[in-house]
C-alpha cells in the first residue's frame, strides 16, 4: 500500500477509504456493504448516497462559489435560517452559521460574553459546564469540555471554566438516587454560580443528552427545569448544545424540548448537512438579539466560511429531505423500536451494563460486573475489541470514549444511525451487535 501523506489522528493505523454509500450501508472497494449503525457520528441522517443533494449542488452552485460574510449575504443562507426558525423553540431567533460544532459553539460562547458586555455587566466571563460534556475541539471549545482525556495534554493552555457534576444516575457522583436526591446535581450549579461569584457568571452549556463521553444519557424528568430557573436567578445564560443530539436525533427537532425549557442559545451541526457539506449554526433568542440591536449592533466574531452559499444550499436541501420524508417524525417510533429490540438483546449478554437514549440515539455501556458496575480495567481495551469485531462481521459502530467512569475506564459505544433505517435494518444490526457481543464474550472466558 502506497504510503499516505494524511497526517492521521492515529499515525499506527492503516486507514481504509470507501468507495461509495446507499441508504444506511457504506460499501468499501471490494463491494463489501458494512451497515453504518452510527451515522458517522451521528452526523449522517439522510442517508449514504443521495443523488438529490449532487444534483442540487450542480445547478446551484455556479450562482456564487464564495462571498464574504462580513459584506455580503446569499438567498441560501437567508433561506436556510428562515427554515431553521420556524422549527426551532427559541420563537423570532436569528442564526449565525459556521463550519462545524466547535466553531459553533466557539461563536455561542462569544455570543453570551457579548450579551453581557452590551448590558454593561462587564465583568460576567466565566462559563460553567459538566464533567464528562463535550463541546469541541478549539482552546474555548476544550476548555468547557469534561473529557479529560482530551484535556490533558493541553491543559496548560485552557481557560478557567467550573465544572458541575453530570446527571449520570447509573453512576451517580453524589451516591444518591433519584428522586430522593432531589435533583442535587442540578442544584451544584446554584452552588457553584454562588462560590464563583455570580456577578463573573456568564453561561451554563450543556449536551441536553450526553455524547460520545458517555454515550446517550438522559437526564431525569425536571433536570432542566431546575437549570433554567437558577440560570434565571442569576442572570445566567443557558447555552443547549445540539451539536449532537439536536436536529431530530432523539424524536425531537431539538432535545431540548424533550423538558419544558427554552434555552436563550442553541447551536445544531452534524445532522445539520448530514455529512454532504460543512455546516454548524449558533442560534439566538429574541433575548440576545434585542441585547445586541440595542447596544453596538454588531458581532464581534466570524469565520471565513460563515454562511458559504455551497454549504448552506446543502443544508436547504437536507432541510427539503427530511421535510419531504417526514423523517423529524419518523424518528421517535423507530427509536422506540430501536429501545426495544437493544433491550431484549441485552438480556443474553452478561457485559451489558446499561442501554439508555433517546430516539435514534442510544448507547451502551459494558461492565465487568452487572451488580457492582464495575468496569473494564482500561488496559483491556474492551469498547475497542467491540468495535473491531463488529466491522469485520460488517456493523459500524462509534467507539465512546475512555473514562465514562470519572476517568477510572469505562466502555461504551454510541448507535446513532441515519434516519432513513427501516425496522428490518434495525433487526440486521442489533443481530450482528448480538454476534459480536458473543464473540467478545467468548474472548473474556
């Protein structure tokens, strides 16, 4: 094999390259079909394969390959934010777009500092986040991240940002259990906005349901109620980052309204070009917006991609789609169906630990013991064998990442497949999943 010149993230592996998608499955040069159980990462949600997307690229794009976004706007960028209000929850929004979900959230917490500066509260920066979130890969982005695997070797560049404890019931950091704890983890960020100062307070943000670092947990029913109602007391903005789980993912167009709150930002990537172009967007409410139309009038933030006519026409397609398809609606029976046949499969299968999510967002933990929960030790590298066995018996998953356990290991994987997946592709990856976790099993004895 000819050497590569790709300045890999894993620089000791050989990466394989397909030739090509249809519907769920992706198929390598060889013809082989693997059926994508994970969308990507969660990114793809219409489907591999899509003429419809290239056809719309190759009469639209000649109108204008680039403008700048500073001076200049474009009728797809103006059409896509329009579309992208009338579902949201945040009522007469606007939308700033970007290229992917850490510049998305970049520009969400520039957005919250800028609020408050407009409103004369100079002196509010700080923005607190959980343990085990994840929100990018920028400085910004890692610093309100709670991966530390992530973190470490750039610690010495990361901004100071408070970190509460995540609603992690399986595995409770306060040893409590709901609902006698009362939403205690909730409560941590009074606590915390009170011991930082709230005068220094910016934003909260938080993945309305947990990603890759612990893969699809779903707070408890009043979890966020409680948030909104301490950010309101404190004059704290609420930052929902739907990078992941938004855009239809859990039976939703947002998560968020799985609970009765209203954020004041919101950022959606991923599913936003399902993978045919980048794209991200931050989201304000009426609330911000009227901030900055009643100060200096004018962001200061961009990206040179901003609003890219190619990325944001891709985007009004995959909007169409989905629209089209009623695919935001197919989400949740097909998610509940998901839930089920995970759940009776998970009965035969002594390492499963946990099955959770929401829609067609699900996880699954691995444990060593199913009484204690203890996982893994980390050196054995199990998520990683799962996920090994499953692509070669042609089931594509996303590996979590390591310390779901509060940095102490802990395996799990992510299932978030295109939206488009039928019942009996359903049934042909949770059989080939059953396989696997056979294999792997085996392994252990």
């Amino acid at each position: 094999m000819m050497k590569s010149s790709v300045f890999y993230r894993d620089l000791n592996r050989v990466y394989e390259s397909f030739a090509g998608g249809e519907g769920c499955y992706l198929i390598d040069r060889e013809g082989r079909r693997y059926l994508d159980a994970c969308g990507g990462v969660a990114v793809n949600v219409i489907g591999h394969g899509v003429e419809r997307i290239a056809e719309a690229l190759s009469k639209g794009i000649g109108a204008a390959s680039y403008v700048y976004g500073a001076a200049f706007s474009s009728t797809y960028q103006e059409e896509l934010a329009r579309k992208l209000v009338s579902v949201s929850p945040l009522g007469d929004a606007k939308v700033f777009f970007s290229s992917g979900g850490s510049e998305a959230n970049e520009g969400a917490i520039k957005m919250a500092r800028q609020y408050h500066v407009e409103r004369g509260e100079i002196g509010r920066w700080k923005v607190i986040s959980r343990w085990l979130g994840y929100h990018g890969n920028t400085m910004a982005t890692l610093s309100v991240s709670g991966r530390p695997s992530w973190r470490t070797i750039y610690d010495p560049y990361l901004m100071r940002s408070p970190k509460i404890d995540p609603p992690y019931c399986l595995r409770c950091p306060l040893g409590m259990v709901y609902p006698r704890c009362g939403l205690a983890c909730a409560d941590e960020l009074e606590r915390t906005i009170l011991m930082e100062g709230p005068e220094t307070v910016s934003a909260f943000i938080a993945e309305p349901i947990l990603g890759t670092s612990v893969s699809a947990v779903v707070p408890v029913p009043g979890y966020y109620e409680r948030i909104r109602e301490i950010c309101d007391r404190y004059g704290v903005l609420f930052i929902a980052d739907e990078v992941l789980c938004g855009y239809g993912r859990t039976g939703k167009v947002f998560a968020i309204e799985h609970w009765d709150v209203q954020p004041d930002i919101i950022t959606i990537g991923k599913g936003l070009g399902s993978g045919y172009a980048p794209l991200a967007a931050t989201m304000a409410s009426e609330k911000v917006v009227e901030a900055f139309e009643q100060g200096s009038g004018r962001f200061v933030h961009g990206f040179t991609f901003s609003g890219l006519p190619a990325s944001c026409l891709v985007g009004n397609e995959v909007f169409d789609i989905i629209s089209d398809q009623g695919l935001f609606e197919r989400v949740e029976p097909m998610g509940e169906y998901l839930a089920s046949v995970l759940r009776h499969m998970a009965e035969s299968h002594k390492i499963v630990g946990d099955v959770r999510g929401l829609g067609l967002l699900a996880g699954i933990e691995f444990v060593a013991d199913q009484e204690s929960l203890e996982p893994f030790p980390e050196q054995m590298g199990l998520t990683e064998r799962v996920v090994r066995v499953a692509e070669e018996k042609g089931l594509l998953l996303r590996q979590g990442t390591s310390g779901s356990n509060f940095n102490q290991g802990g395996d799990h994987v992510q299932i978030s497949p295109p939206y488009v997946i039928s019942e009996a592709e359903i049934d042909e990856m949770v059989d080939l999943l059953d396989q696997t976790l056979t294999d792997v099993e085996e392994e252990l004895l």
